[in-house]
C-alpha cells in the first residue's frame, strides 16, 4: 500500500488533492471556517470512497495550521468507514454497525487497524468500541478532533465517532504509543470531590487540587496551563501511565482534559528527554518494521505546543520522516486501543 499526503495552506481542497488518483481510504483535516465546503467538495471528487474527517492541523514533513490537509491510503488496503452516534449518551445503541463493518472488511488481528475521529466522550467511546474490536483483536487509533464536528462520508455529524476498518493487503499492521514524560519525585495523590461529567479534581489527599499543585511545583495560578506542558498529572494503568492534561483552573480546583474519579490514584510527572524517547520510538519501529509502507499518527496539541516553544517541531516531523511516508493529525486527545491519553503520541504502522 502506499500513504498520499496533499496539502494547502490556504485551504484549497483542489491544490490539496493535485496527484490523488484511485485512493481506497480518504482523510480530511480542515479548518473550522471551510469544513463543510471540503466535506461536500471531497465527496463530489470521490463519491465512492470511504472518508473520515475532523477539523484540526495536519503535517507531513510541514506543518498545515489553517488550511487543509489531506491522507489517503492506496494500492493495496480495503477500507470502510462509518460513525456511532449520540456518543456523549448512548454509542451502544449504534454499535451494531461496528460489528457489521468488521465483518464485512474482513479483518484480522496481524493486518487490520481502527482509525477514528471524535468529537467528544472518548473515554466511554473506546470502551464501546473495544467490545467490539477485542474480539478480533483489532488495534485501534485516533484522536478528538476540534469544534465538535467530523465528518463521514460526504456528511457532517455532532456528538458522534467518525471510523474507518483498514485492512492492509500487503504486510502487518502495529500500533504504538509515545509517552516523553516520567515520574516525579514519590508524590502519591488520591483524588476526591471530583466532577466525572467535567473532568474536575476537587482535592488531592484531602486537599484543594489547586493548592496542592501549586506548593510542589511553585507557580502561580497564572502559570498552572503552561507548567502542565512539562508536569501533568498520571494515572497507573497496569504497566502503563496515562497522561492527564490540566484544562484550567476553577476556583480551588482543576479541570482536566481526561476524566479523573473519586478514589483514583494519581502521580506527578515530569518531562523526560523527549529528542531521545523519540529516537527510541523510531529505532523500535524499525525493528519491527524492516519494510514500511506507511505510519499515520496523532500528536497532541500540547506536544505540538510543546516542541514549538523549544524549537524542536520542524526537528520531530523531519526524524519521523525517516521512517518513510508519515503524516498525521494533531489532536485534543489521542486514542490507543481502549485507552484515552493526553499529551501522547499514537501511531499505526503499516508494512
């Protein structure tokens, strides 16, 4: 198979399909203002091709911030895409066409991937789906695109995941996540007076989470957004950790990016030496991957922000390209299996 990547700065849909010919797998990344304009105009050129899409940035080896950008995948998968609905209350209720659509690509555990665009509820999302995925073993990616739209097949939706099932005709499929932070200190917060609807941490080990994040690293609440960038909150999954972004500050409290529980237990992170974890990220899936036809990712906006105030952007997507053909989005959240990470890196790679 083989990954196209067009883009426009200026948000010309044309200039960014120049040179797409036959694509099997379609997605669209635009901004807020011409997204429904390049929902209809995509479908009109390929009316017959699965597509998902979403409003955010994009990139290969640049940067697209308020244009268009465009993936395609060809020459050698079987794709098709669809949505779930009603997905801040019931995505069960539509889960049924997961499971036809899962059928019906044929897929299997070694050579098909999920890819999905959300607009909200991700958590309980991926949980939906996974009963769905597990069963076949079915790696899954994406990300939480902007304002509360995606797009699937030539129509626009709210409050719904936008999916595609590819099925890699000519080699393996692999999923990875990234993750440039680690732990700080011994520090050990069990969260309480939470929020579950809006992902708000009331107190720490009894404390005002505000006031606790404050005193051990020393900011002011101006500071507490930007100081999330390099010391977010964790959470221990297994063997795993997952990141969990600080949204903003209410009163003594802190909202988050991730739903965080009552009883949950919660570390302090730290960024580690992000050039070198991506070095390893690339090394690892070198190994595994001799031969690479493609590697679609989804980083966060706040690595995104992250490595643009170190001067480190233009430097990541240049090493990343050494993998091959890679592009992807930049997204609110990132999806990896049942999981719902920030400040992540997920990718699939296709041999």
């Amino acid at each position: 198979m083989r990954q196209f990547f067009g883009m426009s700065q200026s948000g010309d849909l044309t200039e960014a399909l120049k040179g797409l010919d036959n694509p099997q797998f379609i997605m669209l990344m635009s901004n807020n203002a011409q997204f429904e304009a390049h929902v209809k105009a995509l479908e009109r050129q390929y009316p017959h091709v699965p597509s998902i899409g979403c409003i955010g940035m994009s990139y290969d080896t640049r940067m697209v911030e308020e244009g268009v950008g465009i993936i395609a995948f060809l020459d050698g998968v079987t794709a098709v895409a669809n949505v779930l609905e009603q997905v801040s209350t019931m995505p069960i209720k539509y889960i049924r066409r997961l499971q036809q659509d899962v059928q019906s690509v044929g897929s299997a555990r070694e050579n098909t991937v999920c890819i999905d665009f959300c607009t909200g509820n991700d958590a309980c999302v991926l949980t939906t789906m996974n009963t769905v995925l597990k069963q076949r073993g079915i790696s899954l990616v994406g990300g939480t695109g902007d304002a509360g739209k995606v797009s699937c097949n030539g129509r626009i939706y709210e409050d719904a995941v936008a999916y595609a099932l590819i099925r890699n005709e000519s080699g393996r499929v692999k999923t990875y996540k990234e993750n440039i932070y680690r732990k700080l200190g011994n520090y050990r917060f069990i969260a309480s007076d939470t929020d579950k609807e809006n992902y708000v941490i009331g107190t720490l080990n009894g404390k005002p989470a505000k006031q606790v994040y404050k005193g051990i690293l020393h900011v002011t609440d101006d500071e507490i957004l930007t100081q999330t960038f390099q010391n977010p909150f964790g959470k221990i999954n297994g063997e795993d950790t997952c990141i969990i972004s600080i949204k903003e500050v209410q009163g003594d409290a802190l909202a988050c990016f991730r739903q965080v529980n009552d009883s949950d237990v919660l570390i302090l992170l730290e960024l580690s030496d992000y050039e070198a974890v991506v070095q390893r990220t690339i090394a690892g899936i070198c190994r595994d991957f001799p031969r690479r036809s493609a590697v679609f990712s989804v980083n966060c906006l706040f690595r995104y922000k992250l490595f643009c105030e170190r001067g480190y952007m233009q430097t990541y997507l240049d090493e990343m390209s050494e993998l091959g053909s890679h592009a992807g989005l930049v997204g609110y959240g990132e999806h990896y299996n049942d999981r719902f990470v920030n400040q992540s890196m997920t990718c699939v790679v296709f041999e």
